[in-house]
C-alpha cells in the first residue's frame, strides 16, 4: 500500500528532471568555485570547506594572512570570522552554511556578501560533540548597510 506522505517514483524522476536539488548538485548544475583565504593553524577552517565540498562546492583553500584579505574585500571588523572566501563575486566571511550560499547565488541580492560573525557553536566546522548549537544569524552587508539574511542553529534554518 503506497502511503500519500512517500513520493512515488514517478514523482522523484519529474523532479530530478526539473532541477530539483534536495541540497545536492543535480547532474548538469554548476557551482562556482569558492576560493577559501585561512590561517594555516585553523582545523575548523577546514571542517567548514569539507561542509561546502560536500554540498557539492568545488573550493580552493589559499594558506596565508587573512586580515589583509579580510580588508580589501571590505569585511567590517565586527562582523570579521577565521576565513575569508569569494564565491561568484560576493565575499562570504566565516562559518556560512552552504545553504545560505546557495540561497544568496539563487537571489543576487544587492551587497557585499554574507558573514557569519565569530564562530557560533554548530555552525558548520563548528561543531563541538556533546554542546547545544547556538542560534546564529547570517548578516547580508554592503555599502548601503547590512541585514538578516537567515537565521540557523547549528547547521539548520531556525
């Protein structure tokens, strides 16, 4: 007996057909490149390119000073995080779940890029075994300003 909360087959192949993703890359669906800037000391740097790798992001890592890096891309220091990255001309400072990057390639809004101020406990490469995820926004900035984006705790939405 089919139960009317499982798709059918059918239903998964028209869907795959038409491009839906479920947090994957379909076959044909291009990212783009995330070029990483990190501390060569910082493990959790890493977790958070294997997140973005797993999602289906090609990511190349640059091992080296990130505060100038941080400055010429316009980062404000209080929203500064460990890592740097760009992604299809928008920055993306510190532990930004890869659904939010995707979100932010899908949209275009107007800005700078997003960041994820500090490293908030769960958030992806922070994960710490046996500690509650934190409740974490993602902040949209710029020129004119910054705002919510989406809000996570862990590596969910809230």
């Amino acid at each position: 007996m089919k139960s009317d909360m499982m798709p059918s087959r059918r239903a998964v192949l028209a869907g795959l057909a038409a491009g839906v993703s479920l947090g994957r890359p379909v076959m044909g669906e291009s990212l783009p490149t995330v070029a990483v800037t990190k501390d060569p000391s910082c493990g959790c740097c890493a977790k958070w390119v294997d997140h973005l790798r797993q999602a289906g992001f090609t990511v190349t890592v640059t091992e080296g000073p990130v505060n100038p890096v941080k400055a010429r891309l316009g980062v404000p220091r209080d929203l500064a995080s460990c890592h740097t990255a760009l992604v299809d001309g928008y920055v993306v400072e510190g532990h930004v779940p890869a659904d939010a990057i995707r979100r932010l390639l899908a949209e275009r809004p107007n800005g700078t890029g997003l960041a994820v101020p500090g490293m908030p406990a769960g958030s992806p490469g922070m994960e710490v075994e046996g500690r509650e995820p934190d409740i974490y926004e993602v902040v949209l900035f710029g020129p004119e300003g910054r705002g919510a984006f989406a809000r996570y705790r862990g590596g969910a939405p809230a």
